[in-house]
C-alpha cells in the first residue's frame, strides 16, 4: 500500500523535544527511545486485525490513571475509526498485542504498529512524574491522557509530524526516522504527533488529519473522496455518467459512488485514478499536452495520460505522467460544477488535493 501518511521513523531525540516543547509545562512529550529495527517501518507495520490487545503489564493501585489511558484511547483513535483497543486487563505471559509497562521513565513505544505486538513494555507510561517531566505532577491526568493520545499513534504505526519533508520553517523540532511511504493531509501544527504543537500532545486531541490518517489507513485505503484544497469541493463525473468522454469537476462533496476514487499504483510507479462508480479512469483528454487540457472520464488504458504522480510532503498535487502537468480547477473557478483540466504545476491551492473517506 502506498499512498499519503507517514508510517515510519520513531521517537526523536530529547534536545529535539524540549525545543518543541511547550513553555508553559517545559515537558518533553516522551522520552528518546532509538530502536535501529524500528527506524525503517513503513505500511507493513499497520495491524491486520483492527481488534488490537491491550493489556497492563505491572498494574498496581492505580486504576484511575489506567482509566484516563482507556478513556482517553476510546473518545481518540477508537471513535473515529474501526480501530478498537480491547481487553486493557493485567497482562498474561502470553499476552500479544500492546504491553503496557507503568514506570517513572520517559513514555514511548519499542516500535511502530505491530511491530510491537506481544513486545515486553512494547509501550512504557508515566503515572507519576517524579523522576521525568517532574512538570506533570500537579496535573496528572492532562498529561497522562495527552501522552496516552500521542503514543498509541506510534501504536497504530504513524510517524511524528515534524518528520515531514513539508515542515515549515518555524518549527525546530529535527526528524527522526526514515521516510515512509504515505503522508495525508497538508503540515499539521495540530496533529497529536506533531512536537512542534503548541499545545502539549495537541492536548491529546485528535486534528482532522490525524483522524483522515487513521480511517485511510485502517478503513478506507487509497479509496476516498478527492478533494480540492481551495474550493473543498469534490472530484466528480458530471452528471454521475459512466460513459467515455463524461466531464470531471469539482461538485460539492456529498460521498456518493461519482465522487469516490481508487488510487491504484502500476507497475511504472505512477498511480490510475479509478471512478468507483463506472470503474474507469481519470484522462487528459487527447493526451493534450497544453495548458487547459480536459480532464474526463475514459475506460482505463494504462496510457500516459492516465498515470499519475502522487507527491508526498502534504496535500497533494496530481501530475500527469505525458504532461508533466497537475490538475486543477479551471479558471481558479469556486463555482459547482467547474471543469477540472491540468495546468503548469504551481503552489496555488487549486492545485492540491487531499484524499477523505
Ligand atoms: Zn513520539
């Protein structure tokens, strides 16, 4: 599976979080935790089984905290998604799945995805703060619940924010990790992975990317609707027809079978873009080279004017393999039904498209 979400890398270093970190509490969000087999996880680490084990290793008297970590997960990523955590009872020794270890050490996990299933302390929390991040004690349970959010993304295979080639400027926070091989979504300052959020772990609130990421990455794969980044409106065959030559545009989203698209990879690298309506594909009309060149619907071909490019680092821009141009909304137009055609590729919005259930 290839497509928009960063799935790799691990925790980042501690210079790197405290430059990040918020001022108010001056706490790193976890600790560092380098493991070389984890660095270079990509998609493969997403979990089969979307009922994912949880249990506690070392639970003492300390339900209320255990509490705030399932609650927390439950309005997060299991809300959100078909994802859900079960069991959170002590551990057996044959437990698989996430292995929660309570210690006074910096959170984090051994890997990404399922590379720590049935791991020992695959995931280590903090409950108490007394050697670590002192600045939590006095307020347990916000930074208990934020870091619970923040580190079971690691649990569900996702890189931190600040990884991304598009990071801007003004946040200082270093990579960490390989790249992966998906990105959704534009640079999130507010993804719960994001060091460089200002507010601490995103206050263990889930961004809108970050609840895109985790539906694409567990729901819906490369399926979805396609939308554009100036106007919000989706990619549409006009009228909802099936027939070779029907019109692409931008149409107010409304999720039906018109507006839904398969990205499908091929064997040269670029992606056909199918209708799941009609089953057939996004087309240059005439394999026109021009600026203005027509996009439509046409049975699939696997030709040149067919293929395109998804580019990492953000909202994307689509480039046709012939062209080497991007699609775009036809005269920066907002109104419904506005033809899509490509154009020389530039930075404008009307270029970017992202990727929704
Ligand atoms: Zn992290």
């Amino acid at each position: 599976m290839t497509t928009w979400m960063r799935i790799t890398g691990l925790c980042a270093g501690a210079s790197a979080l405290l430059a990040c970190s918020p001022a108010d509490t001056g706490v790193a969000p976890e600790a560092t935790d380098t493991d070389p087999e984890a660095i270079y996880a990509a998609s493969s680490t997403l979990w089969q089984n979307k009922n994912i084990p949880v249990c506690w290793e070392n639970p003492g008297d300390d339900a209320a905290e255990r509490g705030w970590v399932e609650d927390q997960i439950a309005k997060t990523w299991d809300a959100v998604s078909s994802v859900h955590f079960t069991g959170w009872q002590a551990c057996a020794a044959s437990s698989s799945g996430i292995r929660l270890h309570i210690a006074d050490a910096g959170p984090h996990t051994k890997g990404l995805g399922n590379q720590i299933d049935g791991v020992d302390a695959g995931m280590v929390l903090n409950f108490t703060f007394n050697s670590w991040s002192p600045g939590c004690r006095g307020q347990e349970e916000f930074c208990i619940r934020s870091i619970a959010a923040h580190e079971f993304g690691h649990a569900l295979g996702f890189a931190h924010e600040q990884n991304r080639k598009d990071k801007p400027g003004d946040c200082s926070a270093e990579t960490q990790g390989g790249d992966g091989d998906l990105v959704v979504g534009s640079w999130d300052l507010g993804s719960v992975m994001n060091y460089c959020n200002p507010a601490y772990n995103g206050n263990g609130k889930l961004s809108k990317s970050d609840i895109d990421g985790v539906r694409l990455a567990y729901d819906t794969g490369l399926d979805g609707l396609v939308v554009n980044r100036f106007d919000d409106q989706c990619l549409e065959i006009a009228g909802g027809g099936a027939t070779d030559g029907a019109a692409v545009v931008a149409h107010p989203c409304q999720g039906g079978d018109n507006q839904r698209w398969s990205f499908v990879k091929r064997a040269d690298g670029y992606h056909q873009i199918v209708s799941r309506g009609s089953g057939k594909c996004l087309d240059v009309t005439g394999s026109s080279q021009e600026n203005g060149g027509r996009i439509q619907l046409w049975s699939c071909s696997g030709g040149d004017n067919q293929g395109f490019t998804v580019e990492s680092g953000g909202v994307t821009r689509l480039r046709a393999k012939h062209s080497g141009r991007c699609l775009d909304l036809t005269g920066k137009s907002q109104d419904s039904d506005a033809q899509i055609e490509q154009w020389d590729c530039q930075g404008g919005e009307d270029q970017r498209w992202s990727l929704k259930k």
